[in-house]
C-alpha cells in the first residue's frame, strides 16, 4: 500500500532541497602562493572565492628553501600558482613541470620597474641579475595585486566582479599606506635616514621612500658577508654616526650584534623583509607588516 503522507513529505522537501542545493556556495577556487606575502595579497583580492595555501611559511626564508613532496602535492592540484618572479623562486619551476597538468602561474611583480641587484654574488656562487624584494614599495604591490585579479578573473568568470571589487578596495588601502610612510619617512631628518641590515631586502623602499638601506650582504639571505664588507660598514655607521642597526627575522642575527657591538650603534627592532609573521604576530598581513616595519625605524631613527 503506498504511504500517502511519504509522498507528500518527499513531494514538499524535494523542491527546499533543489533551493538548497542552488543556493549553497561554490567550490573554493584552490590557489597557491610561493611565500606568505603573496598568499595574503590573494586573500585580499580573491576573497571568500579562493582557498589559498603559501609554499614558505610564516618567519621562514624563501632563499634557502628546500620544497617537499607536500609542497609538489599542493602545486598539482592548484588552479592558480602565485610567484613572485625576479629569480626569487628558483625552485618554483621544477614543482610546476613535476606536475601531470602543470597549473596556471601567474608572475605578480610582472609589470614592475625591477631594480639591479647588487654586485655580491650569494652564498654558492650565483649572482642576481634583480633584486626580487619589489614588495617593499607599497606602489609594486598595487600591481601585484592587480595581476592576481586579471588571473583570477581569467580562470574564474563568474568571480570576476567580486575580484574587481576586493582588488579596488584593497587598492585604496594601499594608497592609504603609502602616504603614511612617505610622512613618517619625510618627518625624519635627512642625517639620520640611514639604516643597516643585514641583508639588501630595502632596496625598493629605501629608492620609494628616501631612506638609505646599508647591508653587509646582497640580496640574498643566503650570501656570505665577506670581512671586507664588514670591515666596510663598520667604518661608515663609525663615519656617518648611523644611529641604530636592524635585524631581519629571517636572518641569523649574530653578524649584526657582532656590528653593533663594535661601532656602539643600537640595535633597532626587528624588521620583517621577506616573510609575514603568523596571524597573531605583529605582522600578519602585508599591510601589518608595512606598519611594523615603519614604527621601528622612526622609532629608532628619531632618538
């Protein structure tokens, strides 16, 4: 005997759930980002559309990464791969060919007026041709941002309005970021806008927002400071009273103590060059770290 009252039930559920089913949100675009910094720009810009997975952690550093077989399982199954481009990832090419569809990869600093790297080979005899570390001027993020939105937008139609719009608003932050460094910047003598680090990770915003950045290595963590170099140094904070020297968080810090021990300088916060902090450090983001960075140095330069 058929139950009239099941088939009313199933009568009336199956249209709430073809609605639900409708309605219910879709996949996450998978994405992957070389380094922390590029993951939080694709956040900003994708939104609640992708889901993002970086390579290089938090705190960690980029130039003497080594990926894992996780790290070829992450890029084989990405609809978008994000690099940084300039030689930053040398060993980003060999996990995209290793995968059975290589996916998508976009370059974010494509667009960007690169700067030649230092002279200083690095650590195993290889020399730069640019210097990688564009997203210190908050200008090269602008178009890093915007060359993720035209991938995303490219792979993911129907998301192409919601990325516009992210990328827009993400933009003005940006703006607004940048006007606050030029000021904090501007606001310091120009006999004391000199600072050391410990690798040349500055350059684009030493050039963006007029500060001098003097580094004992090229533009890889990874290089060896000769005693030359540092003999060098020494003698210029000694000559030109530099007031304080920075240490980077990706960097061993002992070259620089041992620098700021024997020229008196003080030894100013830490700097965040090339990799975000985790979520609840006090640099999170991009932005976040932007704001860091600056507070130490005029924190230190203005004393």
């Amino acid at each position: 005997m058929i139950d009239r009252r099941s088939l009313l039930v199933a009568a009336l559920a199956a249209p709430l759930a073809a609605r639900a089913l409708a309605q219910s949100p879709p996949a996450r675009l998978p994405v992957v980002a070389s380094f922390t910094i590029l993951a939080d720009i694709a956040r900003r810009v994708g939104g609640e559309r992708v889901a993002v997975e970086q390579l290089v952690g938090p705190g960690a550093d980029a130039h003497v990464f080594q990926p894992s077989p996780a790290d070829a399982r992450k890029v084989a199954t990405a609809r978008l791969v994000i690099v940084n481009g300039l030689g930053f990832e040398g060993w980003m090419e060999r996990l995209a060919k290793a995968a059975a569809a290589p996916p998508r990869v976009v370059v974010a600093s494509e667009g960007v007026k690169s700067r030649k790297a230092p002279e200083e080979a690095d650590g195993h005899g290889h020399r730069h041709a640019f210097d990688p570390h564009a997203w210190q001027a908050v200008g090269n993020v602008k178009i890093y941002a915007e060359n993720i939105r035209k991938a995303l937008s490219d792979i993911d139609a129907e998301g192409a309005a919601v990325y516009a719009a992210n990328a827009a608003a993400y933009a003005r932050e940006l703006d607004a970021l940048d006007a606050d460094i030029r000021a904090a910047m501007a606001a310091l003598p120009p006999a004391r806008r000199k600072v050391v680090t410990t690798h040349d990770a500055f350059g684009y915003f030493a050039e963006a927002y007029g500060v001098a950045f003097i580094a004992p290595k090229g533009v890889s963590s990874e290089a060896e400071a000769s005693a030359k170099d540092v003999a060098r140094i020494i003698r210029q904070i000694k000559a030109e009273k530099i007031p304080a020297v920075f240490l980077e968080t990706v960097v061993d810090p002992r070259l620089m103590q041992r620098i700021a021990a024997e020229t008196g300088a003080r030894i100013g916060g830490a700097l965040y060059s090339d990799a975000l902090s985790p979520p609840d450090g006090p640099a999170g983001t991009y932005i976040d770290m932007m704001r860091h960075n600056v507070r130490e140095l005029t924190k230190a330069l203005s004393s």
